[in-house]
C-alpha cells in the first residue's frame, strides 16, 4: 500500500511519517532513533530520515526510494519548480491512499499555515521571491526593505495557491486537513489518519509519547499566533519574524493604509503603530 502524505511544509506530515512507521503494523521503513528533536524552539522530525521526500518536479516523476510492502510518501506542496495544482494532480494518477495537509481556504488558515513554516529548515528562503528587493538597493538590504519587499510579493502569490491546492486536493478525492486543525487536534488527527489507513498501532506506549512530544513541543507557534492574531486587534507586540511584519503591512495595504516605512527596522507596538501610516 503506498500512502501519500502530500503537505505543506510545516503542516506536521513528517511528523506523522514518523509515527506510522515506529507505532504501527504497517510494513515500511523502520525509524532508527529518535524521530523527534528541538529546531528553532519547537518539536520537529526533520533530522529523521525520510522514505521518499520529493521537493523538485524531477524528484517527483523520477522517484528514487527503496520500497516495501507499505510505502510512506511525503511530497511538498508547492514545489520551486511546480504549482501546487500539478502537484496533485500528479499524484492524483498513483496509486495509493491520498492525503493533502495545508491550510483551508481562508485568510486565518492561511496565515496560521505561514506562522508554522518557521518550522522549516529551509524558511524563509524556501518562501520569498523578493523579486521587489532591487529598486531599493544593490547591497545588502535593511530589515525594513526586506519587509517592504516582502509585503509586495509574498501574500500576493500565497494565498490565491493555498487556495487553489485545496481546492484541488478536494476536487481529486484527497483527505484534506487544515494545518490549524493539525496543530491544535494533533492526537485526533493521528488518530484519524491511522483510521483512515486501516493499520493498528503495535506499542500504544511510545505511540502516546510521541504524539504528546510533538504536540507539546509547539509552543512557539502558538505564541507567535497568539501575537499576531492580538496585534490585527491593535493589542501588543509581535513576537514572530519579518515574515509576520510583512503580513501585517499587506493587510493594511489591502485596507488603502500604508506605512511610513523608510528607515522603520525595529517594528511597532500595535498601539503605536498608527503613528507610522502615511
């Protein structure tokens, strides 16, 4: 049975990988040490090894993986090189069961889904263009142009394709599951995917020590939520990176409010922050 857990990143799809194939009777690739450590203040599986991980259009019709009687794929959505759509359907022709873990179509799935990428060994440059970067300087940019050039492009481009992957996950026949709904129901969630596969759970013990390890090890995306979805409220300070400065600059932006933003490198509280639109 091939099981294709296509994600994006910072969706928990490697996390559960790793649950299935140490906790299950599935037949797979085994989990040789611990599948989770602590990176960038929160629980990941990232240092384990994957079965098949592709990231690039070529990886992906050109597999390269050693199989078993159950195979557990992990492809990202989108690609450098391929849109999340063709992704999908790509894998849509295989066979296998099909999951898609990203956020729903709404802007607070979306943004929530951003705020967990932080997660990613690769992030942030796995996520910007900053093709606007250039008109302001040829060197190395201040923090406030990169937010400016950040809040020019990155939204504008990853809302529409969240949208669109699922809404094409959905109209394939995926199982599709919130990135939010993953980290606040993680155990549910597990429990479900396991449900859905139709595989038992060989060592109950160390399968609830793996599901609560993970799941209590997100504090710091919780946080960052906490103080981004409180600063949108005119409350507080950010705790999170220039991505989530950036988002906020859009969201005014698409209110008609822009920010006197030259020279602003430390950003304001949101009860100052007022004082900065133009």
């Amino acid at each position: 049975m091939d099981i294709w857990l296509s994600f994006l990143p910072g969706s928990g799809a490697s996390s559960i990988e790793m649950i299935l194939r140490s906790c299950t009777n599935l037949e797979c690739l085994s989990v040789t040490g611990s599948p989770f450590v602590e990176q960038r203040d929160s629980i990941t599986s990232h240092a384990a090894k994957k079965q098949w991980h592709p990231q690039s259009k070529q990886e992906l019709e050109n597999p390269i993986y050693k199989s078993y009687t159950d195979n557990i794929f992990t492809p990202i959505v989108p690609m450098r090189d391929y849109r999340g759509n063709q992704i999908l359907e790509h894998i849509a022709g295989q066979p296998g069961i099909k999951f898609y873990l990203g956020p729903a179509p709404d802007l607070t799935s979306i943004e929530f889904a951003v705020i967990t990428k932080q997660k990613v060994p690769t992030y942030p440059g796995d996520t910007l263009s900053l093709k606007n970067a250039d008109q302001w300087s040829a060197n190395k940019l201040e923090h406030w142009e990169l937010r400016e050039s950040i809040s020019l492009d990155f939204m504008q481009w990853f809302a529409p394709q969240m949208k669109e992957q699922w809404q094409t996950a959905e109209a394939l026949g995926f199982i599709c599951i919130d990135t939010q709904r993953v980290f606040a129901y993680y155990p549910q969630v597990v429990d479900s995917i396991i449900h859905t596969i139709g595989c038992n759970i060989t060592d109950l013990d160390l399968y609830n020590q793996y599901v609560r390890q993970w799941f209590d090890g997100q504090n710091k995306i919780w946080d960052d939520w906490h103080s981004y979805t409180e600063y949108k409220q005119g409350r507080g300070k950010l705790t999170g990176d220039i991505v989530q400065e950036a988002m906020i600059q859009y969201n005014l932006r698409e209110q008609g409010i822009e920010l006197k933003c030259y020279g602003l490198n430390t950003f304001p509280d949101a009860q100052t922050l007022k004082d900065f639109y133009e």
